[in-house]
C-alpha cells in the first residue's frame, strides 16, 4: 500500500488521485463471520462444493465485503472516517478467495454548501486481473489547514 | 402463473429493530481491518469529536442488508428461494447525515420503489427498495436505496 497521508481540503480539486490501497488475498475465513453478521447463510459464499457445482471456481465473497473494502479506502483518507456523507456503488463482478482488491478513486469535483466544505469523487475497486468489481461515487467533507 | 413482482411496488415491509451491537461490530472490524481510533476506544472517539465509539461506516451497508433480509419473506413476496444464490446486488444508494454509534439501536425500513422487468440469457427483475433507518429518538440514522437483480 502506499503511503496514505490524510486528506486536506485545500490540497484537492477536480482530477486529483485519491491515492490508492490495495487490500487482500481475500480470507475465506472473514465469510463466515460475515455471514453471522448478516444473519446470510447462502452457501454460495460459504460451500466450496456448492459453489463449484454452479460454476463458480471457488465460493463468492459477500458483496457487502466487496463494498467494505472500497469504503474503508475512503473513510481511512479522511480525517474521521463520519466525514463521509454518501455513496452510490454498483455491484460488477464477483470476487473470490486469495483476490487482491485495489481501489482507486479520483475527484470529480469540490464546492461549499451552507459553509461545509465538500468533495465529489469516482470510486472504484480491480482485482488482481484489473477488472472491475465495483464502480461508484462518494461525497465528502475535508478540513482546511487554515 | 408467474408471480407479478411489480404489484409489490409501493409495498412498505415490516421495520426491523437492528441493534449495532459490539460483538458483531467487533468482528467485522477485524475483517475488514477497520482500526480508526475513533472505532477503538472512547478516548480516540472523543479526540474525533465523537461523543462515543463510532461503527466503521463500512459496516453500515451491511446493517441495512441485513435488516431486509430478516422482514423480507423473499419466496413469498419476490417467488425466489434466496438461499440459492439466484439473486445479485444491483446499485446501492446511501445518505449518512450523521455518524452511527455502537450500541446503539435503530428501527429500519424497507419500501419497494420500483421492480423493472429485463431479459438477458434469463430473464430477470431490477427491484429497487428504499432503506431508511431512524434512531430511537425518531431521527433519520441513514436513508439509501438498495437494488437487487431476482432472476425468474
């Protein structure tokens, strides 16, 4: 991973990168604690056999994991990981044990509103193969250094 | 006859009381190796201006997913047996105008906004349910909308 100082205000503007973080091999272990969070008990994400039997090459990891992933590359470039104030994800494709998940963002746009200083930026998650996993968007606020 | 999954739409589903429990919030830090001090401790909580320890907003997605899956009653609203793995995430909408707690509970709802009918190698409904999520005072948590992709 590279190194990831915190974000300022004062610093972004439309185009700039938000540095990325790669994040993995993906750890079966971490479905099965997902799904007692979820109270989802699919075996697709927890049955090898059954998964295979679907043609699938391994079980899937849950989307919501997915999603984590490309939040926590986010939230952890903020300076409080509540700076956050929405998101819009699509689900692309699936991710499987082992993958190694690279998110990248850039930033479509900053402005103020009622004074709170906001960012607008494109998200997105590739996999090893750099194919996409999830695709979005995020808005923001950042402090100022002054 | 196949099941009409648009005269769901409009259709408002039971709320769910969803607890941000320790335990489970907890375990999914260590997961996704959430470890912002403002999700550790008290004290890094208060040096973010938090009153007390947040959830990572990561697992706040997950909150609202689990809530559908517990009211929604999916063979017999949806005509789909979920735990076949015949269902996809779709687009996913969220609003957070404040941060999320732990312990605290909150009261989410589910409300199908819309279902639209597609045919790929099979066909397939887009069913779109807003998600909205208030606390104990009755304030909105979070809203957002969740799409899922239900083959036929």
């Amino acid at each position: 991973m590279t190194n990831r100082a915190k974000a300022w205000f004062d610093d972004v503007a439309a185009g700039t990168e938000i540095p990325p973080a790669t994040y993995g091999p993906m750890d079966r272990s971490g479905y099965i604690t997902t799904a007692i969070v979820l109270r989802d008990t699919n075996p697709l994400h927890l049955d090898r056999v059954y998964a295979r039997e679907r043609g699938m090459p391994d079980v899937v990891q849950q989307g919501p994991l997915n999603q984590a992933y490309l939040y926590r590359f986010l939230t952890d470039w903020l300076h409080r990981p509540w700076d956050l104030r929405s998101t819009r994800i699509r689900f692309v494709a699936n991710v499987f044990p082992d993958d190694l998940l690279t998110c990248r963002g850039v930033v479509t746009r900053t402005w103020r509103e009622h004074g709170e200083p906001l960012v607008a930026c494109r998200i997105w998650q590739e996999n090893q193969h750099g194919g996409q996993t999830l695709t979005g968007a995020a808005t923001f606020t950042l402090p100022e250094r002054s | 006859m196949e099941h009409d999954r648009k005269a769901l739409i409009g259709h408002t589903f039971a709320p769910c009381r969803c607890v941000l429990d320790e335990e489970n919030v907890r375990d999914f830090r260590g997961v996704v190796g959430e470890d912002h001090r403002a999700m550790a401790t008290a004290a890094g909580a208060l040096l973010d201006g938090y009153e007390r320890r947040v959830i990572p907003p990561s697992y706040a997605p997950l909150i609202a997913l689990s809530s559908l899956l517990r009211t929604i009653d999916w063979e017999k609203d949806f005509a789909l047996d979920y735990s076949t793995g015949t269902s996809m995430f779709g687009e996913q909408e969220m609003v957070y105008p404040r941060p999320l707690y732990v312990g605290e509970t909150l009261s989410i709802v589910g409300t199908v906004l819309d279902v639209v009918e597609k045919r790929g190698k099979r066909p397939f409904d887009l069913v779109s349910i807003a998600v909205s999520a208030t606390d104990e005072a009755g304030a909105v948590a979070f809203r957002g909308s969740m799409g899922f992709v239900l083959f036929k």
